[in-house]
C-alpha cells in the first residue's frame, strides 16, 4: 500500500508541481530516489508528459503510460505499464515478474540505479507506445476503409 503521506498531497492541480511536492514532503530517500528517476525519465524521453493519476501516483507517458512511480515505506517502485512487451538486457526488473502485462523495478534505500541502463529501458517502453499506438491507428483506418 503506498504511503499514507501521499494523501496528503491534493489530487487537483498541475501533476509536475504535485510530483514536485511528493518528493518535498518525503523528505528522505525515497525523495531522493523519486526526483533522481524522474530526472532519469526526463533525460531519456525529454518530451515525456507528467500526469498525476489514482488518487496520488505520479505516471509518466509519451503515447500511452510509460511508467509510474509508487513510494512505500521500504521501496520506491517503478512500474512500467506494458514492461512485460520491452526487452530488458540489463535485468532491471525486479517486481512483477509473473504477470503478461507490467513489470516493475522495486528500489531500496542503498540501491544504486544503473542510470544508462534504466534510461534505455526508459527510451525502449515509450517507442514500444509509439510503435503500438501507430500500429492501432493502422489497424482503425484499415478497418473504417473497407
């Protein structure tokens, strides 16, 4: 279950200040470990698109939800919404490994992120949205021609 700070933190508003207020308000490591994944993020798809999304969750997109970034009292998670569908050389994840769909990289306070390796996981979730999305929009005008 997330942390019971993030309630506190109101769901209205411009997402970019409410993630920058999270990562304030934690005050700790997994402030820390948040602004150092979304600086990561940024730096990696530079055209990303803040959201703030389910109550207090701030979630990254380029065509489609890239990742999420969740804090709970041990870890900060990362999950990534179609991970299962993006390659992962450098075995980042971690978490939710069992399921078709997402897959996630549990961070704990001493971790060191492989900040190469987790940007090019980054770069390869938004063109998987990308390449899905055009795909869809391929198979709508085929199915609306005919």
């Amino acid at each position: 279950m997330p942390d019971k700070k993030q309630d506190h933190v109101q769901d209205k508003g411009d997402p970019s200040a409410l993630i920058d207020e999270r990562i304030e308000q934690l005050g700790d490591w997994r402030g820390a470990k948040l602004a150092k994944i979304r600086a990561l993020i940024k730096q990696a798809v530079p055209e990303v698109i803040e959201e703030w999304k389910w109550r207090g969750v701030p979630v990254w997109e380029h065509a489609g939800i890239i990742c999420t970034g969740e804090t709970y009292k041990n870890v900060v998670k990362m999950t990534f919404a179609h991970g299962a569908s993006v390659a992962d050389p450098a075995r980042l994840f971690n978490s939710s490994l069992e399921g078709n769909t997402r897959r996630a990289i549990d961070f704990h306070e001493d971790d060191v992120i492989a900040e190469e390796a987790l940007k090019a996981l980054i770069r390869a979730a938004a063109e998987r949205n990308v390449s899905h999305k055009s795909k869809s929009s391929r198979s709508t005008k085929k199915a609306g021609s005919s």
